[in-house]
C-alpha cells in the first residue's frame, strides 16, 4: 500500500466520486441548509465585530495623538493648533498603511483592516515615547494653597 501524498494541484490527485443522490455531509452532522444559515450567521458576527472594533479603535487612535500632539505644539494657537493634530494623525495613519501594506505584500492579505486604527495608536504612542525620551518626567501636582486661605479657613 503505497502512503504517497499528492499537493494540491497535482494533475494525480483526484476528488472523491459521490455516488447519486449522496448527501453532503458539512463537518457537523448537518444539513447543507443549516450550513448556508450558519456561514451567514458568522458573516454577520464578523462584520458587527469589525464594526465594534471600529468603534474602539478609532477614538483610541485619537486619543492616542494627544500627548504628542501637546509635545509638538510649542506656542502655536488657534488653527495652527488644529493643524499640528491633524499633521500628528495623518502621519501616524500613514506608517500604520505603510507597515500594513507591508504585512500584505508578504501575506497577501488585503491592504484594508480595522487593525490599521490600533496599529496607528501603537505608532503614535511609539512617537511620543521616542520624542520625549531623555527629558525629565513631568510630575502633576495640585496648585499651592496660599497660606492666608487656610488661616481663614481654619478660624471659621
């Protein structure tokens, strides 16, 4: 007995032959009916996943622009301001695609996906972590409390 395997697309392999009015057997016992009803139900759990991820991804990419947005501003004002958030998240976004397009090159994978979101937040936060690397870590404390506002909060 001979234990070749033959590739797929090897001209010697052949698909099994069904006999007439054979049913299709699905993996799991069920009807071919019942696997259409599941593939559309995983359809959709997929595209409302994507849908959610979407909703996290997005607002964290924003809010992942912030601190270096904050770190690059330098005295500018008005639309100015604007314009450096927008400049920090266009530029995230295009080394998001760029590594992406990269993953797809050698995966062959398509170009667009909601991982680009979360990816950009990663290079942002990379970003701000690299442009304030050496400087001394900001420490928030709360504003001093005069000494005359707690003399005349104590004699009442």
């Amino acid at each position: 007995m001979s234990t070749t395997t033959h590739l797929p697309g090897d001209p010697r392999r052949q698909p099994p032959v069904e006999p007439p009015g054979h049913v299709v057997e699905t993996g799991w016992g069920g009807t071919p009916e019942a696997a259409q009803a599941y593939a559309e139900q995983r359809k959709a759990r997929i595209r409302r996943g994507r849908l959610v991820g979407l909703a996290v991804a997005v607002p964290v990419w924003a809010l992942s622009l912030v601190p270096i947005a904050r770190e690059s501003m330098d005295g500018r004002e008005g639309m100015k301001l604007v314009l450096v958030y927008l400049v920090v998240g266009a530029l995230s976004l295009a080394v998001a695609v760029a590594i992406r397009a990269v993953y797809v090159v050698l995966m062959k994978r398509k170009l667009w996906s909601p991982w680009l979101f979360p990816l950009a937040a990663l290079v942002a936060i990379v970003g701000y972590t690299v442009q304030s690397a050496g400087e001394e870590p900001v420490v928030l404390t709360a504003a001093p409390i005069e000494a005359s506002n707690v003399d005349t909060a104590r004699s009442t």
